[in-house]
C-alpha cells in the first residue's frame, strides 16, 4: 500500500477520538435534540492509534467454566463449545444473576455478554424451567438471530426451546411459532409489540426480561418501544440491561427500570479498542478514495474486510464497485430482505467472500470473531457508533486493524 496516503500524527494521550458531543433521540426530553444523519461528532485528526500489547491487558479467570456452580448438562455444553474460562463480565456476573438479582451490567463489545446472560439462565431453566420464562429485547435483526443460535448451541438435549420474533420475516411464520411451547423469546421491539397487540404474545407470561445493548436501542429510537414491553411486564421477577457504554444522562431511565441492581461494569480492560491499530486515511475526491480502498483490499492481509458507510445509497455503490473489480463482496443494510441479510452474513462468517460492506445495523449485529480489518468508508455521526463498528475487529483475543476515511 502507498503509506503516503496515512496521517503520521499519533495522539500521544491515548484517546483514539474526539469526545464529541452526539445525541440520542429525544425521550422525555432526557436525551437531546436529534442530530442530522450526516454530520459527524468526530474529530478526524484523533482517529490515530497503536494496539496495546494483549498481553498486558487480558483477563485471566481464577476457575474454569468447570469449576462454576452450574448444571453439569450445561457444562458439558459450553466444553463441547469450546469455552473453558469465563470472560471477565461472565465471571463477575454469575451467581448474582443465578441468585436471581437485578443487574446493570456495562461491558464493550466481544466480551462475552450474551454468554453472561445466558449461562445462568439456562442453569436455572434446568431447574425449574416453567417458572423462567424469559424475554430477550434487541435493537437489530442479527444480533437476535445471534441469541437464538447461542441459546440453541448450550441447550442441545436439553428439551428448553427459544423462538426469535424479528422484522423482515412473514409474520404468519410468528404465529406458528407461538403455538409451540417456548422457555426464551428473544426479538426486537416493534416486532414483539406487534404480536402482542395481536394478542398472540403475552407479555406478562415472562419471569425475565433482559435488555440487550441498551444505549444502541437508544441511539436507534427504541426507547419508547421499551417502555410499552416494560409496562406490560409487571409481574417479571428479574430484570438485566446489558450495555456496551455508559452516558451519565440514561441514569434517570436506568433507575426507573431497574431496582435495586447489583453493578458489574469491565471498563477499565479487555475493551475492544485495546486490540485495535487505529488509522486515518486521507483522500482527494471520492474516485481516488474507492481507488485506495480497492488498492488495500487487493493486499494479502486483508482476508475478512468489514466495511461501514453512513447511507444505503453508499453501501450500494461500494458493494457495486468491489464486485465489477473482481472481490468476493456482499451487503447489509435496512432495505434488503432478512433472508438476504442473513445469507450475507452467513457467507461472511463462513469466509465465501471476503469483504461485507454495511451501515450501522452491523455495527452490533455482526458476532464474527476473524474480521482482519474495519474500515469507515464514511465516518459515522457518533463516538459511539465508532466505538462499535471499530469493536467488530480485534476480538476475542486477537487483534486487528481499523481505517477511516475523512476528507
């Protein structure tokens, strides 16, 4: 690659990016004013810096998945996975959550949230699994998709059935499932709430209810939406939001939904960022900027490339470019189908082509622990949404390599 297309100058402070100052959509007047779509809180000049060394920031458990008090099914399951040490938000969140406490739990992308909370709901669903009925709230498509399948994958044998409600399929598939006996429903809000306005779906059924990445369903506008299935959840005898960030001006919310919660906040190691060689690229018109993105993705390393545009418009053009140039390339965002999402993920996943270029609904949906390399195509509105396209790359240990584009 022509390195003469990179900014030399590093943050020496070790902040990666501006603070900025975006918004969440209004609820309450509580979260702000809504920004537009396609200005940008980010200051391009901090878009620069070095991975740390892994090993001095990895999280290394005192037991083995083993040596926790779980269901012996249930560790067998997650040996058979391959998962034999707890993550650090998994190990600390526990017995707080098998002993049925409410929890707020803050913790960056590929840290192992989903097993956080589905380990000891799954050990005690072996118990007693007609009084844990349990409800899983998502902000994207994928990442349902994602909780189902890791639901099935630890549940094997087991006789526990999930079902996942998610837009973009014929609802009448909804209604079948619903039929069937179900001990986890994991979905996103609209979807949910229309099930139950069809009176097919009770909502007071569940015991838990679980809020999965949390501050994304704000940024997304779901905050209303959460609150109707909270409203109509009022016999639910545990409730976990799970987040990626804290924002001191959820507080009010948090407090109104959870009460009395134990805290487990891994913040301060093992963040995503830490894994992650941060790099800014410059460009003079948007031909030379496709021509240096193309000239990258040709390189050898770049074998599972992820890359993020702020508009459908753009992803198109993106992914139409990289195909007539001969890579192995497909797409993601709100237009297409969820079969053709899915399949484009799946493919991704499987390494059948080599680069998925999305919008920020993949951000949080995409679960792929091999991406070699984010890149920003176009920067995204918010530290956050940074934060989480950048966290796609350098999980689960490894490390990777994250660029963005700024004019």
């Amino acid at each position: 690659m022509n390195h003469t297309h990179y900014i030399s100058k590093r943050n020496h402070n070790g902040r990666p990016f501006a603070s900025g100052n975006g918004k969440r959509k209004s609820y309450n007047h509580s979260f702000g004013n809504k920004r537009s779509k396609e200005s940008s809180s980010l200051n391009p000049d901090l878009l620069e810096k070095e991975a740390n060394d892994l090993k001095e920031i990895n999280y290394i458990a005192s037991r083995s998945f083993n040596q926790m008090p779980i269901s012996n099914h249930l560790k067998a399951a997650l040996n058979k996975k391959g998962y034999i040490y707890p993550t650090e938000i998994q190990d600390k969140t526990l017995e707080k959550l098998i002993e049925g406490h409410n929890l707020l739990g803050i913790a960056k992308s590929g840290t192992g949230k989903t097993g956080a909370f589905l380990i000891p709901v799954i050990h005690n669903m072996i118990r007693d699994a007609s009084s844990m009925k349990t409800l899983v709230v998502v902000p994207t498509r994928e990442l349902a998709v994602q909780v189902e399948q890791e639901f099935k994958s630890m549940t094997k044998g087991l006789e526990l059935y999930s079902a996942c409600f998610i837009g973009g399929i014929n609802i009448s598939n909804d209604l079948n499932k619903l039929r069937r006996n179900v001990h986890l429903i994991v979905g996103t809000p609209g979807r949910l709430l229309d099930l139950e306005k069809r009176k097919v779906l009770n909502l007071k059924s569940f015991a838990i209810l679980i809020l999965d990445e949390f501050d994304r369903m704000l940024d997304m506008g779901f905050i209303e939406d959460v609150m109707l299935i909270i409203n109509s959840m009022h016999s639910r005898k545990q409730t976990l939001l799970f987040s990626a960030t804290e924002d001191k001006s959820q507080q009010f919310l948090i407090g109104k939904l959870l009460h009395n919660p134990e805290e487990v906040k891994v913040i301060s190691r093992g963040t995503s960022e830490c894994y992650i060689e941060q790099k800014m690229l410059r460009a003079k018109n948007n031909e030379d900027k496709f021509r240096i993105l193309l000239g990258m993705i040709q390189q050898e390393d770049f074998e599972k490339v992820l890359i993020f545009a702020e508009t459908r418009r753009m992803v198109d053009t993106v992914c139409m470019k990289l195909k007539k140039s001969g890579i192995r390339v497909d797409q993601i965002h709100g237009d297409k189908s969820q079969n053709r999402r899915q399949t484009a993920l799946n493919n991704f996943k499987k390494g059948n082509i080599q680069v998925l270029v999305a919008t920020d609904v993949a951000a949080r949906g995409i679960d792929v622990n091999d991406v070699t390399h984010v890149i920003n195509y176009q920067l995204p509105r918010t530290i956050e949404n940074y934060i989480h396209r950048i966290g796609r790359t350098g999980r689960a240990g490894k490390s990777g390599k994250a660029f963005s584009f700024v004019n």
